[in-house]
C-alpha cells in the first residue's frame, strides 16, 4: 500500500515568522530603556511595560497549545501578525501610557501567538533542531541590524515599537505557504484532538491487536515535559533579568554611550550569530545533554562576568560570550520540547512557560538591581541558572530520541510501526513486548487523516446450469457422507 503522508511544512514560513514572534524580547533591552528614557516612567515602571508585553506573549501560547491543530497555522499565524502589527503599532503612534500599555499587550498576544505557530510546526519538522537553529539566526540577524540602526534614527519610544511592527508586516507573505484546516477537520476539531484519528478513522476503546487500538490524546511523557517546562521558565527569567537592565548596566556602571551600547549589542548578537551556526553544524553529535547542562552553567558565568563590569572591556566580554552561549542552549531546548510531543503541543507549553519567565525578567532584574545592585544581582541569577542545568540535561538523558513523526511512521510500516512506538514513559524508539491478546494503551504519533480506501467487491453470479449442478454435486458429497 503506498503512503501518502504529506511531507512536512516547508522551514522558511516557520523562519519567518520565529523572527517575527522573538523580535520583540530580543529588542528589550532598548524598548525598557527607551520608556524610561522618553516617556515620565521610573526603571521599575518601564520594566514593568516590558514584563507585561511578554506576559500577553505568554498568554497566547498557553492559550493556543491545543488550537493550532483544529484551527490550522495559516489563520492563527495571521491573526497574530495582524495583531503585532496593530498593538505595536498603537504603542509606537502615541505618548498616552495607558494606550501604550495596551499597545504593548496586543502587540505581546500577537508576537506570541506567532512563536506559537513557529514551535508547532518547527516539531513537525524532520530536524527540529536545525528548523529551530534557523530561526534563531535569523533573529539574530535581525536584531543586530536593528541595535544598529536604531540609535542612528533619532530618540523616542516609539522607534522599536514601529521596528517590530515592519518586521511582521514583513513576514506576512509567509503566511500563504502555512497549512489551512482540512474540510470537515473543524467540526470534528475536539475528536481529533483527544481521539487520534487514523488513516480518517478515530480510533478509540481496548480492542483485540488484529482489530487495532486504544488512542489518546494525552502529552507523553509528562513528568519530563512538566520538569523541563518549569527549569526553562526559570532560565528564561534569569537570561531575561539580566537581558531587561544590560542597557543600565552598560550605561551607568560601564559609563558606555547609547551608540556604544548599541555597537556591544549588535556584536554581541553577532557572536549568537556564530554560536547557532556552530551549534546547527555540531547537531546531534554530543546529543543534548551536554550543550544544555554545560552550556547552562557557561551563561552563568557570563552573567556573573557582566553584571560585575566597571568598563568597556568587561562589559563587551561578558555581553558576547553570554549571547554566544545563550542560542545555542536555547535552540538545544527547543528540539528537546519538540522531541517530546511530534505534535508539538509540548513545543508550544515549554515555549510559553520560557515566555513566562521571559515577561517575569525585566521586573526580577529592576528588583534585584535596585535590592542588591547589578553585582549581587548576577550573582544571584548566576546561581539560579546553575541550579536548573542539572534538571534539563536530566530531561535530555532520560528522553534521548524522538517519537515517531510521520515520515519515520512511513519508514518503519505505517500504523503497525506507530503502534509499536512505546507511548508516555517509553523511551523514543523502543519497541514493548508483544504477543498478548491485547496491545496495552499507546500513544499515536501525529498520523494525518487520510479516507480509508477499500478494493472494490466483487460478486460472481453462476448461471442458472451451473448452479443446479453445484447442488446436486453438493447432495452426493452430503449422501456419501451419510453413508
């Protein structure tokens, strides 16, 4: 039987429209320093703006995890450039704080409602982590141009505001090479979701291994989705507390320019751009335990090292090494999320927990600068980011492959391969005994619905002859055996 499993999405819409959903927490630093700067705001109040941005960004993937799959990428994927191009937009054309909050909050629902779509379709690729490595540069790109650029344009708020809105006005025409909802796949949206539907059939109950399976749509492997989510909440907090005040740390401990700062800024994402290149060349080859666990432990550092610096030199060295580590771990992350769900639920759950911390930053930072000042407060990150290596490189040990996706269902023998695909707590790959009357529960992987095609039936009609003789040949084989 041939398969017609639909490859996956092409990568360069997901690229696009990454970028377009990280643009504006990369762009922190200079949106914080900028309201504090130009609009009657204190650091903490400014932080506050850029905290509550990635909070609506946060929100929106916590709210779309399931939704991707019954809406389809391509409406959700526009409605939230739409709604970045319009908060950020509100946010950059006036000066009136509560507009430029609710600016700041649509623009956030919007950037993450973007990411969102990304993540999912980033699980569906063959090689997540090289998808994810894709993005990553990109965005990088695009905020060291923008670090460049920016200072050169003049002063106000609204400059990275308008940045973010043109880059997702840019990243509209990607949208039309995103999936649609299949016909019919609305309606029965919720039965696809909690009952996987196979080869256009959803499958359901405990039934014989000839007949098929019980499918559910619960997350697999739970216990590590939910430890990795929390560990990269709290490592996003602490990138992004020390990520939300490297402006103030730059300009009144270092002494540096707002030209200065941006040139460290921009080199500093140039180095990131190195980073991912080198991390998406490695790949697989050390697995993912060790980039998360040492690299995670090398940022610390890096924190330490910059909130400590008291002059350009310093300050430059621990901003570039930190955001040349910093990618890298993260798209590492990235491909761990998806390679515990193909569908990519646990994708866009652990991108919206690192949203959380991302949004709880900036406000964590002013706190612990203004408590401790900047050394104590890098100490204090530093320390935390220690503390959670040691769980994620555990989740990367202990789920070591992936699931099955559809291409590796094609590879391995269609639905009897994704039957055979051990389900939550069952390390990727692993095949469970067999030979039982019944198959225990199993978790599908994310199998397209495809109608069942059966071969035509075919009926033979004897004519009228040729049937008294079948009788009456049946009749003597009955009496022979009578007697």
């Amino acid at each position: 039987m041939s398969d017609h499993t639909p490859a996956p999405p092409a990568a360069w819409p997901l690229v696009a429209l990454f970028t377009a959903g990280y643009t504006a927490p990369y762009l922190l630093p200079t949106v914080v320093g900028r309201l504090d700067a130009y609009l009657p705001l204190s650091p903490a109040q400014a932080g506050l703006i850029g905290s509550v941005l990635l909070l609506g960004s946060a929100a929106a993937g916590f709210a779309l995890a399931s939704r991707i799959p019954r809406h389809g990428p391509r409406p959700l994927a526009r409605l939230g450039l739409l709604l970045a191009v319009l908060g950020y937009g509100t946010a950059a054309a006036t000066t009136v704080l509560p507009l430029v909050v609710a600016g700041a909050v649509v623009g956030g629902f919007g950037s993450g409602t973007a990411t969102a779509v990304a993540a999912s379709g980033i699980a569906a690729q063959r090689d997540p982590h090289r998808t994810s490595s894709l993005g990553l540069l990109s965005v990088s790109a695009t905020a060291g141009a923008l670090y460049l650029t920016l200072p050169r344009l003049g002063g106000g708020h609204w400059l990275p505001f308008a940045a973010i809105a043109l880059i997702a006005t840019a990243c509209w025409p990607a949208t039309g090479r995103l999936g649609a909802p299949a016909a019919g796949d609305t309606a029965a949206g919720d039965r696809a979701v909690r009952g996987w539907t196979v080869r256009g059939r959803t499958v359901r109950g405990r039934v014989a291994a000839d007949r098929g399976v019980r499918v559910r749509g619960r997350l697999p492997y739970p216990r590590a989705g939910m430890v990795l989510a929390g560990a990269l909440m709290l490592w996003s907090l602490a990138q992004n507390a020390l990520w939300g005040v490297s402006g103030r740390i730059g300009a009144q401990q270092a002494g540096l320019s707002e030209v200065t700062l941006g040139i460290v800024f921009a080199a500093a994402l140039g180095a990131g751009l190195l980073g991912v290149t080198a991390a998406s060349a490695l790949g697989a080859r050390l697995g993912r335990a060790v980039p998360v666990g040492a690299g995670t432990a090398a940022i610390a550092g890096c924190v330490v090292l910059a909130s400590h610096a008291h002059g350009l030199g310093t300050f430059a060295a621990g901003e570039v090494l930190w955001n040349a580590f910093y990618p890298v771990v993260l798209s590492y992350a990235i491909g761990l999320a998806a390679a515990l769900d193909p569908r990519g639920r646990w994708a866009v759950l652990v991108g919206s927990a690192s949203s959380l911390g991302v949004a709880c930053g900036p406000v964590a930072g002013s706190l612990l600068a203004e408590g401790f000042g900047f050394p104590g407060m890098g100490l204090a990150l530093g320390g935390l980011l220690l503390v959670v290596a040691g769980p994620m490189a555990a989740v990367a040990l202990h789920v070591g492959g992936r699931p099955l996706t559809p291409g590796s269902v094609r590879r391995r023998g269609g639905v009897a391969a994704a039957v055979l695909a051990a389900g939550a707590g069952t390390p990727a790959g692993s095949v469970p005994r067999v030979g039982a009357p019944e198959l225990e529960v199993v978790e599908l992987a994310g199998l397209p619905a495809r109608p069942l095609r059966l071969a035509p039936l075919r009926v033979l009609l004897l004519a009228p002859t040729a049937a008294r003789r079948t009788r009456e040949l049946a009749r003597r084989r009955a009496g022979a055996g009578s007697r």
